[in-house]
C-alpha cells in the first residue's frame, strides 16, 4: 500500500538513514557563500530537518529554513534551533530579501514541470538582493545518459533505530517522457507491522539545461559541476576547490544573479 513519506513525516529517522554528523553539507555550502562573497542573509528552501540552516546560523548567517512539510520544519523548531523556520513551497514563495538562496539535497528536483522551475527560479529572483546567490547540490540528470547501474536492480538497504530495523527496497525508474527519475520504496520493519510503500520522483535535469533555465531567469552561472561536494565520492574536504566536469551522479551549480539583465 502507499502511505504518506516515511522519512519526512518521521524527522528524526530521516537524520538517522542519512547522518551528517560532521554537518558536511552545510560547511560545504558556508565555503561557496564565503568563496563568492554572500552577504549574511540565507534562505533554506526545503531545509528538511533544519540542520544546514542551523549550521550556517551557527556560522554566524541570519537564515530562514523553508519547507512544505510541517513534521519537518516543527523538528527543525525544537532540534535545530537558530532560523526562522516557516512553511513554503519551492514552486512559488515569497519569504523577503535575502542575499542567498540554497537549496540542498536534490530539494530543487521537486521542480518537476518547466512551469514548477520557472515558479522557483521567479521566486529566487523576487528573493534576492542584486547580486545575491543561488547555491543548490542534487542528483545529476546527465549521470542516466548511457548508464544503468542505479536502475537494473533494486537496492537494499537496513539500519536500525531505537531498537527497530528497518529494511527498504528502492526501486528507481526512468519516466522518458516527464523526464523524471521515479523511485518506488518499501519498507518493512522488524515489530510485525505491514510494509509501507512510497512513491517519489525527482526531475531529471541536465547540466546545460539548468544553465539555460538559469541565464532565462536571469543568473549567471559561476560554477557548475560534479564535485567534489557533501555527497560525492569521496566527499568535499576543506578548502577543495570545485571540479569542471559535469557527468557525475551529483550536480553543484552556484549562480549570481545579474545586476543588469
Ligand atoms: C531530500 S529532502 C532534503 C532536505 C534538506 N535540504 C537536506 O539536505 O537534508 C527534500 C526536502 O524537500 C521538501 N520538499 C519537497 N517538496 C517541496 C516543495 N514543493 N516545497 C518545499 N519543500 C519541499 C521535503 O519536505 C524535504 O524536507
């Protein structure tokens, strides 16, 4: 059966599947503010469970988390303190002035139309100062042109949490013709209870294809790439510079928002 999102409707297993104990995301996304001169003010959009935003604040940023799902943004109130943390969606918001946008771990994907990206990208620039940044990590669409390694078979996955394993089987799908990348996931835990199964599904972007969307709207492109970044492997470090190329399964893109169109 489908139920509702397992991991966004339960927070703390979602920190759990995915730790980031070392807040690698958000030090990895301070560094491109930092290398590109952000002014303080940050937005968040599809902060999950608040802790990039928290961690930027604790780097001394004045951030607003954002999200569509209240389970996440009221963990993020009580775990990740710091942010202002409200409810939006990344298709069309309008959240104030701000000198950066970021969206992180693959967020910008639930753009799955045309209009949904052009909704975001027009909010990105209602929300930012001349100048300001739009910063965003997700998988790389381009990386399913000519591979099948992530879809010929599903993948299992087990962990435990709080005395409870759970087990999952992820099934990723291409959608040619929406050009989405849709994954089927079931669940099962070891307390006897039915297995649950979720429906997903990201947009299946390709590098130049953002940039066309991007120069559209607007931004100029100063990096775009497939690493190193807080979900490569291996994983960004300090002070590493981003790559050039583009063909990997992530993609980073920073883009500045033209004073002069
Ligand atoms: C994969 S999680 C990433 C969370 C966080 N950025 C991180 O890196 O840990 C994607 C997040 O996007 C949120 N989301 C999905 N669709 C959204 C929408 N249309 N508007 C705002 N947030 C959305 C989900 O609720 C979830 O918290």
């Amino acid at each position: 059966m489908t139920d509702g999102n397992l991991l966004t409707d339960q927070p703390a297993l979602y920190e759990a599947r995915f730790p980031d104990p070392d807040r690698l995301a958000g030090r990895w996304t301070e560094d491109c503010l930092r290398r590109h001169d952000a002014g303080p003010r940050v937005l968040d959009m599809g902060c999950g469970t608040g802790r990039d935003a928290a961690h930027l604040h604790s780097a001394g940023r004045t951030v607003t988390g954002a999200d569509l799902s209240e389970a996440m943004l009221a963990h993020a109130r009580s775990h990740h303190p710091g942010p202002a943390y409200v409810r939006a969606d990344l298709h069309g918001f309008d959240l104030g002035v701000f000198d950066a946008v970021v969206c992180l771990d693959s967020s910008l994907l639930y753009c799955h139309t045309n209009d949904q990206l052009d909704g975001f990208l027009t909010s990105c620039r209602r929300a930012l100062a001349p100048g300001g940044l739009l910063i965003a990590e997700m998988r790389n669409g381009a990386y399913f042109l000519g591979r099948t390694d992530l879809l010929d078979r599903p993948r299992a996955d087990a962990f435990t949490w709080q005395g409870t394993a759970y087990r999952s089987t992820t099934t990723l799908t291409v959608d040619r013709t929406a050009q989405l990348l849709r994954r089927t996931r079931v669940w099962t835990t070891g307390d006897g209870s039915r297995p649950v199964e979720q429906r997903s599904a990201w947009r299946l972007l390709l590098p130049q294809e953002l940039r066309h969307f991007l120069g559209v709207h607007g931004f100029e492109v100063v990096e775009l790439h497939d690493g190193p970044g807080p979900r490569t492997q291996p994983p960004w470090q300090d002070g590493q510079l981003p790559g050039t190329t583009a063909d990997a399964d992530r993609l980073h893109v920073v883009a500045r928002l033209r004073t002069t169109i």
